[in-house]
C-alpha cells in the first residue's frame, strides 16, 4: 500500500476538502480548525513515509505545511519547513515560496521572550536537529540516519510554545545574517530604505 | 469541483491515474502516476475551470508559469475546462 492510500491520508483529503467548504462559506474559523486537523494528518503520514520514497514524503511534506499555513498556524509551519530540510524530506528551494508566505504573515505572540531562550524540550530537539543538519553537511549519512528517528520522536514532544518559540529564533537568525549580508556588502536592504525614508536609498 | 472531474477523466484517457489532492504555496492541484507505475514517479496536474468569457490559451500558460514557479518541482500537467451554457429540454408526453 502506497503512503497516497494510507486513511488518514484520505481522512487529510477529505478534511481538507471540507474546510474549503467552509471558507466559502465565510466560516473561516471553523475552516482553520478543519485544515489544521488535515495538516496533523498528513504530517503524521508523512513522518511514516519511509526513506525509500523521497518524491512521496516531499509531496506530502509540502501539503502538511500549506495546511498548516492555511490553518494559519505559522509557528508550526515554519518550524515543520526547517524540520523537514533537517530530515532532508525536503530541500530549501521545494519550500521556498511557502516558508515566505509564512514569514510575511507570522506576527510574533508578546508572549514570545527574547531570542535565545529555548525552554528544555525545544533547546533539546533544537540542539539534535543541528546535529543532524551538521552531519548531513559532513555527509555522514550513517550518522545522520541513527538521529533521525531520535529528531522524529522529539518533534513529536513539542508544545505549542516550544515551537513558537522555535520559529522565533529561526526568523532572529535569519533576519541577523540579513545584517552580516548589509554589513558585507555596505548596502541596506530595501525595508530600511523604506523604514529610514527615500534619501538612504539614494 | 467540476472542472476537477472533467480533467480527472481527460487524464485518465491519456493513461494517467490521479492518486492525491495535494496543497503547495500556490494553492492545491492533484498528483497523478502513469498507469502501471510506482507512485514515486508523480506527474502534478494543475486544473482551472473557466465560464463562458475568457481565453483558455491564457490561462494554460498562466498555469503551466504556476507548475513552473510552485513549491513542487518536476513535470506536470495543466488542464482547463471552459464551460459553456448547456441547454436542456425536456418534455413529457400523456
């Protein structure tokens, strides 16, 4: 039985389907809450995917994401974006028009601290998951394989917070090696041309 | 929902076999294999349904830029359904 055959897989389709249905009909809340319950689905079926069916778990990867993002749950979608280039079910460019989508429509919740403060679980599955990423860099495929299913089982312990918090400190990162690319090349970037007014552009 | 149907069956008549609805960036299209092989080798289909008014020309191009700049890379499929007014008649005979 392929993954596309899997009933939750299925139950995704359908869930989603309805969703659509309700965001026609204005319900839009009730939509959100439909896709995110098709998003969990497909990411639980995409989690399962064996490695053997790359194209398979990059296309289910992908659909898990933009169901979240229609769920307008961005702090897991974009945590899931970095989690799914770790475990190399995707890559960057497969996913950079969603991961764009996400960073210009996440607002970050006040209740988010400062970057850099990770609680246990999230620093703990932030640290495995760069150690993964690290070791795909070095190409030690063994290695990386053993902490794949360790960074799986720890994805599937994070809260809400943790991921928020998560997707917080992706974006902090981000937005800093936008810096070192200014400082680097002496230029600013177009929003501080637009924050700091016409003249700095010039 | 019923352009879906239409070029579900086109495809079908060419020899493919829908097997997912998927959401990407752009949207949500359908992934289809070639009859017979394995669901690795996934082809997208990109469907539009248009009224009466409007060029299909244009909006096959304006999906096959979306096929090309969409999260999903590799081959694929546009097809669009242009509806025109149907007329039925029916009548009963005592």
């Amino acid at each position: 039985m392929s993954s596309f055959d899997d009933p939750r897989s299925r139950e995704s389709e359908e869930t989603a389907f309805d969703a659509e249905r309700l965001e026609r009909a204005g319900k839009l809340e009730e939509a959100r809450a439909l896709c995110a319950r098709a998003a969990l689905l497909e990411e639980v079926v995409t989690a399962d995917v064996p490695p053997s069916q790359p194209r398979i778990k990059m296309v289910l990867a992908t659909s898990s994401i933009a169901l979240w993002v229609r769920a307008a749950k961005f702090e897991r979608a974009l945590a899931l974006v970095r989690h799914y280039i770790a475990i190399g079910a995707a890559t960057e460019e497969d996913l950079a028009e969603l991961a764009e989508q996400i960073r210009s429509r996440w607002v970050v919740p006040t209740e988010i601290g400062a970057p850099g403060q990770l609680d246990e679980m999230a620093q703990t599955y932030w640290d495995a998951r760069e150690d993964v990423e690290w070791k795909r860099t070095r190409g030690g495929d063994d290695a990386t394989q053993q902490g794949l299913s360790g960074l799986e089982q720890l994805w599937r312990k994070l809260s809400d917070k943790d991921l928020a918090a998560i997707s917080f400190e992706l974006m902090s990162i981000d937005a800093s090696l936008d810096r070192t690319g200014e400082f680097l090349f002496e230029e600013p970037l177009p929003q501080d041309v637009a924050d700091m007014g016409p003249r700095t552009g010039r | 929902m019923g352009a879906y149907a239409v070029a579900i069956a086109t495809v079908h008549d060419h020899g493919f076999e829908v097997r997912k609805r998927i959401f990407h960036g752009s949207g949500a299209d359908l992934v289809m294999v070639r009859r017979g092989e394995p669901d690795g080798n996934i082809v997208r289909l990109e469907v539009s349904g248009i009224a009466d008014a409007g060029s299909v020309g244009a909006r096959v191009k304006g999906k096959l830029d979306q096929l090309e700049r969409g999260d999903l890379k590799g081959p694929g499929f546009a097809v669009v359904v242009r509806f025109k007014a149907a007329e039925i008649r029916a009548s009963a005979h005592e």
